[in-house]
C-alpha cells in the first residue's frame, strides 16, 4: 500500500551527538578541573573540622546530557548484541536482540508481557543469581508485526526517534498499536490520514488495531463516506467478504420509497442478532446463500424462515425459500436460541427516508455501517464491519404478491397489495449533540430542550422538536452553562433553576421569554447546587433537594413570580439528589435519587397545603436520574440508573390503588434521562446508554403501549416536496417560538427581569 511520503518522528530528550558531547567536554575541561580541585579542598577542609564543616553549602549537579548519553550508548551496545537480555522472535525466523528495560519503558504491553515473566521465573526451583543474571530471555510475537517494523520500534525506544519510508507506515502502526506505544501509533495514523486516497484507504481502514483507535477510524470511515461512488467501484472493495440479503415488499411504492442507508442499517442489526442467536456462526455462514427477509412486526427485519404460515405475505416465493433452507439446514439449528415468530408488516415502511446516522458514540464498532449508495433500481451496496470484520452487504428489494386473501382479512386487508397504500414511518430527528442531564419541558406543545452535559463540558445551548413536523429548531442560548439541572414552564415563560456549570454548583436562576427571547437573570436560589428536582405547580417553581458538592441535601423552596422571591419549605425526609420530581393531583412526588451512598427506591409526597412530606410506596426499582412525568392520569418513572447499570425500564404508579407496576421498556437504557409530555406522548430525551452519550429521543406510544423512535411521514409524491415542507417547517416553527428570527450573537443585558410590583 502507497503510505506517501517518509514518516519522521522525533521526540526532544535532550540528547546530543557523540561529537557535539566530545567539543563541550574539551572545552570545559579547564573549569571542571578547577572546580574539581576546589570541592577536593573543600572535602579534605571538611575531614580535618575545617570551616566548611557541617554548616556548609551542599553539592547539587544535574547532568541533563547523561539520559541522552545513556540511550545512546545502550543503543550502540544493542546493535552490536552486548549486554543484550532478550530476544524478540517474529515471522520468518527473524529475531531481535534488545535490553529488557529499554523495551519495557516504550511499550506498556511489553512491560506485562516481561512482568508476568518474571512472575512466573520466580515461582520456580531458584537458579543461581549469576545465572539469572547471563540468562537470555526469548519471546515470540506470532508474526503479528514484521521484523522491519519492530526493528523501527526498537530504534525509536533507543533515540526518541521513528523514521519510516512511505510504504512502511501502515505496518508500524500495525506493530505500534500491538505494543501499545501510543504516541508512535498517532504520528503513524495523522500520515496515513494525510495520504488517504480511494485507492487505499480500504487497505487502511482494514488495518488489525483499528478497533482500538476509534477516532482513526472515524476520520477513515468520514472519507469512505464522502468518497464511496468512486471506492464502490474499486477492486478492493469487490475483494471483501459479501453479504447478500434480498428483502421483500409488498408494493412498488414501498420499493420506491427505500433508502440505502436505512435499509442496510436494518439488514445490519438482522446481522448481527444471527450471531448473538448462535454462538458458532462464522461469517462464512451469512455469505453461503442470498438470505430473504421480511419487515416484521416489531419493525426489525426477520429472515422469510422465521415468518409464520398463512400469514398475508408467506407468498410462493416465500414457501419456496423455506422449503430450500429446511433442506440445506436441517442440522445448524442445534446452536441456535429460539426467537418467536413474528408476523411480516407489509403496510408499514419504517425503513423509509429519514433514518439519520446515528452518532459515534451511539455506534457499535464491530458492528457498524460506514456508507452505503444505489448501484441499480432496487440495489444497494453498502461497506459495513460485521463482527469486527470489514465486509460489503449487497441488498435487493423484491415485490410479492400474496397467495390468496388471508382467512381473517378484513375488507381492507382483502384488497390486492397493489392497490393498498403503506402507512410510511420515519425516524425522529436526533438533537443538535449529545448529552444527558438537560432541562426539559412542554412548551407551547413543542419539546424543548436547554443545556445538559456532553462528557466534556456543561453546555448553553437551547433547541426545540415540533412533533407536528417531525423538526428541530435552535433557540437563544442560556446564560451560563448549565448541567445536571431542570427547567420548569409557568405562564409560558422557562425557568432555568440551578445546576452546575462544570466546575461548581449554581445558584442562579434565569428566565426565558419566547416574546422578547430573551434569557435574563432572575432571584437566585438560596442555595447553590445541582441535581436538584424542578416542577410547577399552581403556577409556581419549586426546588427539590439537589447535591451541594459534599451530600444529598433535603433542602427544598419554591419561587413566586409574582414577586420574584424564593421561600424555603418543608424539608424532605431523606436527603437526596437525581431525583425524579412531577406533580400529580396538586402535591409533588419525590422519586428515587440518591443519598450519596445508596440509590433509593423510596418515594415521598409533599402536600402544598400542610406544607408536609410523607413517605408513599416504593417503587419496585432503586432509581437515580430517572425521569418522572404524569401521563394518562398516572405517574410514570423512566430509566435512570441501579447504581450499576443504565436502566431501559419504567414503571407506573397508580394513584388509585397506591401501587406501582412495571410499564413497557425503553428502546435504549438512559440514564439521566429527561422527560416530558406533549399531547399523548410522553418523550425520554437523551442519557447516558452505559457505554455512551445519547443524542437521540423516544416517545411511549398513548396507542401502542410502546417506546419507539418512528412518526408517521406526511405522503409526499418527490423528494423535491419533501424538501420544501421541511425547509418550511423549520422556518415556521421558530417563527411560532419567536417574535422575530433568532439572532445567536445578540447579547442581553446583565439585568434582572422585571416583575409585577
């Protein structure tokens, strides 16, 4: 592979030539020898209790040529093998001869690997120290790196220096990345990113230890992306292991309607369920034959086998693949879990258009899809990594017709599929970022969103979804960062209260108005913290407990905009933070949280009127940075965390009969997780998964019972009409949020907003 130009790494140490050291030595021989003298004096003073006893000054020397000294002569004995006391074997017989030390401070996997050596040579019957000593210790790589590659390695673990010709430098940050020598691995990586081209970047992004460097990746992945017509075509791509799926529809339109994005991420995650389902699947296996799938009920695409009899699709073509995989399988099913059957969906398309790429933290590195594009009518290609492997996925999409009408159609059902119109679904859009621990609220039967924490810093920014149009639109942002907070909506206005701007708690408070768009500040809280629960009732804000940087507080207030003034109330009984805070029925329900030691599944309810917490019933789960709303007359906690793992569950709270149920899952677990009600969906927004920041939003399904990510897709004949809806959609929604079009640079004056006397 073309690797460029030479690849030359240095790092300072301070070193210098043998010449250079030999001239400044010669030309400090004079004073050093006068200096010498004098310390001799001083010495010789000092042994017959001269004056420069004990109460004279000490010697300090700092040698800084000696580190580099060192390394150079520990170099020169290397290469002529002196005092060597490991070798390093790799393929083709070669070997290396090296000292342990050195090899060990460059490379932390060689380190263990001499470590547990050592562990090992010292649990056996004891050599003589003189013989432990002239031992020469030999270790083999497993031709995972090449001789010119490690010797490279070793060079630079000597001078601090990596100099390797173009077509090289894929292969030492292959052995870079075995050894862990990080800082070698990068300089390698920004080469070959700089001398990527369609001709080798497969070769590049097919490179072992890639899995390790997610961002090298990316950056490969990015390019594939933006150059993939033109890699579609190369020969290294028709090289790559292929995976062929055909998927049925039921209609022309529906076939018209595909994308190749969305259908192959769908054939993706069918991919890899065959591989969580049987634990001897080889990949070979998935490239035998064309698999044909179907859109089942669940919105996931099943292989056509799995597809029950008599259902509207289990066509003749259906029947025939079933019969053809019986007889080629009949004994590969020993290995295999058993998955329910699931009924086809052939009036439902949510492989449809808008399916957005999800974001890189969200995405599985061994399972992945890079790019995909249409290469015929109704066939996709798409470069994807199954299993950790780079592959292409082929995708064809089939029309059938159904045998016969079902046995229990109804009219509509009964008519042929051709004249049938799918119900077509779309993804909603992600936000702006990812993060979790945002304030959320309904406003104006938008989704608004303020702040939150992205890993990296506490965040200003403020956005809305207009469910109406499937859209998300910017807003002013707030103030001052702010994460780990709530946002409350009374008379129309946001209250942003608290929370933390990254590096301390906050107790200030600011108020959004959509008419003036403006933020401004208003009373602070009386306390600065974060975590803290925030809602309205009765046409006020309340405050419930929070973190104040040492403990779970049980500090709650409640502000009066009529008078801008917050004023403390009854304490919770148990002191606690990322707690799930809503009202219900005229009093506040305080749910989980913790107590800076235990996640709590305790649940109080204070009463406005008596001015009085109590304990209700437990929820079933021990949950913190839950999201609680009222929904459909009850209360709903969602996600959050056990204290060990990000939560997908939820659970319902009855007011009637005081019990709390299990309610349907989420599609993803989310911890410190936002929710809000808009209409009859209740929304979870953003989190932390377990493993990564969400951008992504869901909603329960009032209809379904169920969480998921689609809308039903206005029917539009073009994609030009598309296009123009949305763009018009955006535009209108943050024409119905604001007076006038958003200006992000205006500034707003540091005062306190006005308040009625």
């Amino acid at each position: 592979m073309d690797g460029g130009d030479n690849c030359v790494y240095h790092v300072e140490s301070g070193t210098e030539s043998a010449s250079q050291q030999q001239s400044a030595e010669n030309g400090e021989e004079l004073e050093l020898g006068g200096q010498a003298a004098m310390v001799e004096g001083r010495a010789e003073a000092e042994a017959n209790g001269g004056a420069a006893g004990a109460g004279g000054e000490a010697l300090s020397f700092c040698d800084e040529r000696l580190p580099g000294a060192a390394l150079q002569a520990l170099h020169m004995m290397q290469r002529s093998r002196r005092f060597c006391d490991v070798v390093l074997h790799v393929g083709g017989g070669a070997e290396l001869h090296a000292h342990r030390a050195v090899l060990a401070a460059a490379s932390p996997h060689l380190l263990e690997l001499f470590s547990a050596d050592e562990e090992v040579t010292a649990m056996r019957p004891q050599q003589a120290p003189a013989a432990q000593a002239a031992a020469l210790r030999s270790y083999s790589l497993n031709g995972a790196c090449d001789r010119a590659a490690l010797e490279k390695l070793v060079d630079y673990a000597y001078t601090a220096r990596l100099e390797v010709k173009g077509h090289q430098v894929a292969s030492v940050y292959r052995a870079a990345s075995l050894l862990r020598m990080d800082r070698c691995a990068r300089e390698c990586a920004r080469h070959l990113l700089r001398h990527l081209t369609v001709d080798n970047c497969l070769q590049t992004r097919a490179l072992p230890g890639l899995a390790h460097d997610r961002a090298f990746a990316e950056q490969i992945d990015a390019f594939i992306a933006r150059e993939f017509d033109a890699v579609s075509k190369s020969k290294i791509l028709l090289s790559l292991v292929c995976v062929r799926v055909e998927v049925l529809n039921q209609t022309r339109q529906e076939m018209s309607l595909v994308v190749g994005d969305s259908i192959s991420r769908l054939a993706l995650d069918w991919m890899k369920r065959q591989f969580a389902d049987d634990d001897n699947l080889q990949l070979d296996k998935l490239t035998e034959k064309t698999h044909l799938l179907y859109l089942a009920m669940d919105n996931s695409l099943q292989d056509c086998t799995e597809m029950p009899t008599g259902d509207l699709s289990d066509t003749e073509i259906v029947q025939d693949y079933k019969k053809l995989s019986l007889k080629n399988h009949t004994n590969t099913k020993q290995n295999k879990r058993k998955t329910q059957l699931q009924p086809a969906k052939p009036r439902v398309l949510i492989y449809s258009r808008d399916i957005g790429p999800r974001t890189n933290q969200e995405k599985d590195d061994d399972w992945k899809l890079i790019a995909a594009t249409k290469v015929g009518e109704h066939n996709f290609l798409a470069l994807v990594v199954l299993n950790g492997y780079l592959a292409t996925l082929s995708v064809q999409l089939r029309c059938s017709q159904p045998l016969s009408p079902s046995p229990v159609a109804t009219p509509i059902t009964s008519r042929p599929a051709s004249e049938e119109k799918p119900d077509l679904y779309c993804v909603m859009p992600n936000m702006s970022s990812v993060k979790c621990a945002v304030g959320c609220a309904n406003l104006n039967n938008s989704l608004l969103v303020c702040g939150g924490y992205d890993r990296a810093e506490c965040l200003r920014i403020v956005e809305a979804y207009d469910p109406q149009h499937n859209c998300w639109a910017s807003l002013p942002p707030m103030r001052e960062p702010r994460g780990r907070f709530d946002i409350a909506v009374v008379r129309g206005k946001v209250y942003a209260v608290g929370g933390s701007n990254g590096s301390s708690e906050l107790s200030t408070v600011e108020v959004f108005d959509p008419e003036r768009q403006k933020w401004c500040s208003i009373d602070p809280l009386p306390l600065a913290r974060c975590n803290t629960g925030v809602c309205d009732l009765d046409d006020k804000v309340y405050c419930i407990g929070g973190w104040n940087g040492q403990a779970g507080i049980k500090q709650c207030d409640v502000y009066d905009p009529d008078t801008n003034k917050w004023a403390s109330i009854a304490q919770l009984l148990t002191g606690r933070y990322q707690a799930g805070v809503c009202a219900m029925d005229g009093k506040l329900f305080a749910a989980g949280g913790c107590d800076a030691w235990n996640c709590l599944n305790t649940v109080e309810v204070y009463d406005p009127k008596e001015n009085k917490w109590e304990f209700a019933k437990n929820m079933i789960t021990a949950r913190r940075g839950c999201g609680l709303a009222y929904f459909k007359g009850k209360l709903y906690a969602v996600g959050g965390s056990d204290g060990s793992h990000s939560l997908s569950s939820t659970e319902i709270f009855d007011p009637k009969d005081q019990t709390w149920t299990p309610g349907p899952s989420m599609t993803t677990p989310r911890a410190n997780v936002a929710v809000a009600v808009i209409g009859n969906r209740l929304y979870a927004v953003g989190g932390f998964s377990g493993k990564t920041f969400l951008n992504s939003i869901e909603y329960l399904d009032e209809s379904t019972d169920e969480w998921t990510t689609f809308v039903p897709k206005i029917s539009l004949s073009t994609e030009a009409e598309r296009a123009r809806l949305l763009e018009h959609s955006v535009a209108a929604f943050a024409e119905s949020l604001n007076s006038h079009p958003l200006d992000m640079t205006e500034s707003t004056p540091e005062v306190p907003c006005s308040v009625p006397s």
